[in-house]
C-alpha cells in the first residue's frame, strides 16, 4: 500500500484517496518536520503556507504535491503520475 502524507487541512482529499486504497497519514508541520524521514511516497500540502511550513527544505527524496486548487480527483490523478 502507498503511504502518502496529507496536510491536516485537506480532509476532503484524505478521504478521497483513503477510499482509492491509498495508507493516507495526516500531519501538520510539526509532525512533517519530525516525520521527515517515514518514507511517504508523497506528500500533499494545501499550498497555503507551502513557504512558511518549509516542507521543501525538509523533504529531500519525497515529491510534494500543492493542492491548492485541486479536487481530490486531480490530486489522485497526479499521485499516479509519479514515477514509482
């Protein structure tokens, strides 16, 4: 199963891609900085404070993707997209 990190706000989408079969953890960016290491296949963020979480800075191996937007159906569509 697919482990994907999704900003606390997003609820929507983490039910979303719960229901499509995907492990879906919620973190804030505390837990995101203190979970930066737990080997998420990706991470979602609402794009709000992208800058101030500094989730980029954080997570070296892990593709971030901006939700702002985005349904939770685009969402899904672009976690297929990466490269596995």
């Amino acid at each position: 199963m697919t482990r994907i990190a999704v900003e606390e706000s997003l609820t929507p989408v983490q039910e979303y891609l719960s229901r499509q079969g995907y492990q879906v953890e919620t973190v804030d960016a505390s837990t995101l900085n203190n979970q930066a290491q737990a080997n998420y296949s990706a991470i979602v963020i609402s794009g709000a404070d992208q800058n101030i979480m500094g989730i980029q800075n954080v997570v070296q191996n892990c593709p971030v993707i901006n939700a702002h937007g985005l349904t939770p159906e685009e969402v899904h569509q672009r976690l297929q997209q990466l490269p596995r």
